[in-house]
C-alpha cells in the first residue's frame, strides 16, 4: 500500500498556517489545521493521526498543555513543536512533555519534511510487526497474511486490495476511516475511477459480511466509512 501520513497542526497565525500546510500537503500528507488552541485536543479526538505538529505561544492556552493532553492518551504519537520561544527551560519543558523534536521559528521547511519523514519512517519500524495476523470480525476471522475471511467452516480468498481495504477498516473499527486516507493508501491517488473503484470493494466486502451478526459496513456521509462491530 501506498504511504500517507495524516498531520494534526495547531497554528493561531493564520499566514504562517496557510503556507505550512500548503507546503506538507505539497509533499504528500494530509493536514487537519487547527487555529484555535482551546479546541485543539477536542478535534484531535475526532480522528486518528501519525504525528501532530504544534505552536507553544497559543491565546487562551498553550502548546505544552495541548501536547500533554495528546499524549495522556495517545502516548505514542509524535509531538514536533514548532515557536519561536528559545529559552533553554521552554526547550527543556518540551522535551520533558514527550517531544519528538522541538523547532525554532524561523527555520528551513525543507529541513522540517526531512525530520517529519525521519520521525515517521523510525516509527513505522518499530510498527512493522503491528498489524495483527488475524482480526475478529464479528463470528468471521480475517487472516491478514493470507487475506482470508472464515465464517464458521466456509473460508474465502480475498483479493490484495480486498485485503488491505478490511486491514484500514479493521484497524480503524466503530470510527470513521476517512475516504482519502483509504484511496492514498490502497491506490496510491484520490480521484473519480479510484473512488468509483473503492466503492466496488466496499460492496464486495460487505457481500462478503452480511451473514456475521453484529457487523456492519457503514457509509458515513461526506467522510468516509466506519466498520461497526457490536
């Protein structure tokens, strides 16, 4: 599958904000802007994401405090602050919140997407025996590996994409799995055909689950789709 990472930036300055997230979209990740740091930790908790890049000089509240939130429940994602505050107790109080790395404004983009990706990529190997042999879907087991679904005594093949389309539901079960994540990863591109397509496999796979009690693909409108799993 084809790589792509989701961004959770939370920037107040309006210019600066529009042009970082220009910019990382530019090179292939998806962003969630967020200007207002008081609903910073609200919205995260409405998705998922691989890394959160975030400002320390917020009105109302601060980055540390966002970055606290974030990892007293989601420990392991990454945190790269980016201010313009240098003091050696503010680095300090960054990397003591679980910082993965801490930017000075100004600074190179070029040299951010380069840390972004490094952050990414030494996660990703440690992640890489994390996606689990098998998943339990209801009375039906899907075997990642060998991309086969059981229900009771009747197994079926599935095809790559098949395969690796119920590997994102899965993982993303009871919450939404946003339809870009889905095409960029399983297709490598959004558009009309690969959307088209996506919804083709949609279909198989609920075809393929409409006997196991209790589950259900569902179409969340104008985002994506969410596997429900009583």
């Amino acid at each position: 599958m084809a790589e792509v990472y989701k961004v959770f930036m939370v920037e107040d300055d309006r210019n600066f904000g529009t042009v970082m997230k220009a910019y990382l979209e530019i090179n292939g990740f998806v962003v969630t802007w967020v200007k207002d740091g008081m609903l910073a930790y609200q919205r995260f908790r409405e998705s998922q994401y691989d890394i959160c890049i975030l400002d320390v000089m917020l009105p109302n509240t601060d980055g540390f405090t966002i970055g606290r939130q974030i990892k007293e429940t989601h420990p392991d994602i990454p945190i790269i602050f980016l201010t313009a505050k240098v003091m050696k107790e503010d680095v300090l109080e960054g990397f003591c919140v679980g910082a993965d790395d801490y930017i000075t404004k100004p600074f190179d983009s070029e040299i951010l997407i380069c840390k972004i990706n490094a952050i990414l990529n030494r996660n990703k190997r440690q992640q890489s025996d994390a996606i689990p042999k098998e998943f339990q879907i209801g009375e039906a087991i899907f075997d990642s590996e060998l991309r086969t679904i059981t229900i009771k005594d009747e197994t079926r093949k599935l095809s790559p994409k098949e395969a690796d389309l119920l590997i994102l539901l899965c993982q993303s079960q009871n919450k939404v799995l946003q339809r870009d994540i889905a095409l960029k990863q399983v297709w490598g591109e959004t558009g009309y055909f690969t959307t088209r397509s996506m919804d083709v496999y949609i279909t198989k796979l609920r075809k393929y689950l409409r006997d196991v009690e209790g589950v259900e693909i569902v179409n969340i409108h104008g985002s994506g789709y969410q596997l429900r799993i009583d």
